[in-house]
C-alpha cells in the first residue's frame, strides 16, 4: 500500500473548533469508493482518520468496549483525532432514567481514558418514543459525570421526541451548560438551540445520485453555518424553539457535523466536501 495513503494532513489546515465526519468506519460499500482498492480492512480506521477529522461510533451504543478495544483505537489515530461516542442504550432507553447512575459510570469508567486525546462528546441519543419528563430528566443530568482522571468529559444530547421542543427543555439543557444536538433529518425534530459550548450536527439528508452526498451549494451553506457556530453565534436560516436572541452567548465553539445514514456510500465525500468548502 502506498505511503501516502496514510499521511496526516497538517493540523494547521483544519480551521480552527470545526470538524466535519462520519459515521463509523466499517462499511462494505464504502471499499473501492472511499477505501482504496487493496487496503486491508484492519487498517480502515487507520486510513479513515487520516481522511476525516473524526469519526462517530455507533458500537458503543449497542455495548461498552473493552479497554484495550479503545486503547488500539487511540494506536491507530493520529494526533488531533478524535472520536464521538454513542452512550450505551441501556442508559438511555431505561425506563427510569434517574436510576441509571450505576450504568453510566460503568461506562465511562469502563476504559474511555484508554482514548486520550482522542476522546470526543459522548452521545446521548434517546429514543423517539421518550417523551419529556422534567424531574426524570433532571435527575439523569445530574448523574452525567463532568470529569474522567480530571480531563473534562463532553456530553450532547440527542433528544428525539417533539416534547423535548419546548422552553422548559431547554432552560434545564442550558442550566447544566450541555449541547442539544442538532439532527437535520425528516424523521425527526430538527430545532437548532444553541444549550451548551459545543455544536454537534447529525446530517442525514445525503443522497446517492450526488457524487459528494450533497450538492455544492448546500455543503457552502453548512460551511458557513459552521463558522457561524464556531464563532459563538446562531445561524439564521434553521428552525428554533425560541428565537435565535435567547441563545446561550459563548465566544467560540467547537463544532462537530456528522454526516450519518441517508444515502451512507457517499457520506465519507460529504464529509471530505465540506472540509473543503472551510478550508477554502
């Protein structure tokens, strides 16, 4: 396999707080469109993340990995990698979510350290069918630990029911400073309040019979709302619960748009795309 397929890009070409990405790693038809013919598919993660600038794991969602699975992942990443992980849903779909502290610590004291640096938000995605209950809700955000080995830990929020779009939502997602994703997708609440100092996108509208997912000029337009977000501001042009002036205020962001699902072969060029459109 030729070197160059796996040089780092400089860190210095990534505009600062932005990064765009994908979900996970493995996927058949991504070979001989994303991956190059040949390359072995134990080094897919390797090659991936020096093409992207992160990359978000659904596994996690589905079971906690051994220490040494995160451990290998961290060997494999360059520098300036990160990964976002998708919490478990034996938290997040338990019928009482204040009575899940036990599993939540198993979780991130499970072996996330073994990432380091590489350690991006940790993803909380409820499902459609979890209505918002204040004081459960409340409770479950009061047991999401804030450090791991004192490095401040990042948790966003993906809330998936239209009971979730309202002030008293927000209010509380804002009162414990944590970000609500923003998922751009037709089967589900889009609503773009800004509720911590992290913007996290799940795009899910890529289609196949574009060659980078996205036309042109909608990926600029995601590029310019990324910088927006990144600079501490609100883009105008998505929808909100309340208006975009009752954003939190912050001088800068860190800003995390994943293209996922949709047409899911042409999401690693959407995500390379719009690095483009900010690079430039």
């Amino acid at each position: 396999m030729h070197p160059d397929l796996f040089a780092t890009k400089p860190a210095a070409s990534l505009p600062d707080a932005i990064r765009t990405g994908i979900g996970g790693w493995t996927y058949a038809p991504w070979r001989g469109v994303f991956y190059p013919a040949g390359l072995a598919h134990k080094r897919e993660l390797e090659y991936a993340s020096r093409q992207l600038d992160a990359i978000e794991v659904n596994g996690t969602y589905y079971g906690a990995q051994k220490p040494a699975t995160y451990a290998r992942w961290h060997a494999e990443t360059p520098a300036g990698f990160v990964f976002s992980l998708k919490a478990p849903r034996y938290c997040t779909e338990a019928r009482r979510l204040a009575d899940t502290g036990r599993t939540i610590d198993a979780f991130v004291s499970g072996g996330l350290a073994e990432l380091g640096d590489r350690l991006g938000p940790i993803l909380w995605q409820f499902r459609p069918q979890r209505r918002f209950d204040p004081d459960d809700f409340s409770a479950f955000l009061d047991l999401l630990p804030r450090t791991l080995d004192g490095v401040p830990l990042r948790h966003v929020l993906e809330v998936r029911h239209p009971s979730f779009q309202c002030d008293r939502y927000l209010a509380l997602a804002r009162a414990h400073r944590l970000p609500t994703v923003f998922t751009d997708s037709p089967d589900y609440p889009s609503f773009a309040d800004l509720t911590g100092d992290v913007v996290y996108a799940r795009l899910m509208r890529s289609r196949e019979a574009v060659t980078t997912g996205y036309p042109a000029a909608e990926l600029d337009a995601w590029a310019t709302r990324a910088r927006a977000w990144a600079a501490g501001t609100a883009p105008a042009d998505l929808p909100y619960v309340q208006a975009v002036q009752a954003a939190t205020p912050a001088s800068r962001r860190d800003v995390f748009v994943y293209f996922i699902s949709a047409a899911k072969v042409r999401n690693p060029a959407a995500a390379r795309a719009l690095r483009g459109c900010l690079d430039r």
